[in-house]
C-alpha cells in the first residue's frame, strides 16, 4: 500500500507531475505518523511489557537457529 496510492491519484489526475507530487504526499503523511508513533513510544504512553527472563532472547535465537553448542 504506502505511496502508491497518491501516486496514482495524482498520476491520473495530472500526469507525470501528479506522481511527483503524490510521493512527496505520501512520505509526508507517513513521516508525520511515524513521528507521532515515535513521540508516543518516548512519552511511555504505551502498555508496560512484561519483563523477560535474563536469557528469554537468547533462546529463542537458539530455537530458530537450531544451534546446539
């Protein structure tokens, strides 16, 4: 999905210069959500996690990987 909406919006409605500025349109309004997703997530306005144990991550690599050492 992404930009190509835009893009072709303003494709069909003004040519080649329609899809110039349909993907600036698009990455602007992206940009402002993954701003918004940013600030929200440095203002710890997100659910708490749940802790992990010490070496949580470090099995599950191992299961993906099937690494036995």
């Amino acid at each position: 999905m992404g930009t190509v909406p835009l893009v072709l919006a303003g494709g069909a409605m003004f040519g080649a210069a329609g899809v110039l500025i349909g993907q600036a349109v698009g990455g602007v309004i992206f940009a402002g959500v993954a701003a918004l997703m940013v600030r929200r997530m440095m203002d710890g306005k997100t659910e708490a996690t749940v802790p992990e144990e010490p070496f949580d991550r470090q099995a599950r690599l191992m299961s993906l990987m099937h690494r036995r050492r």
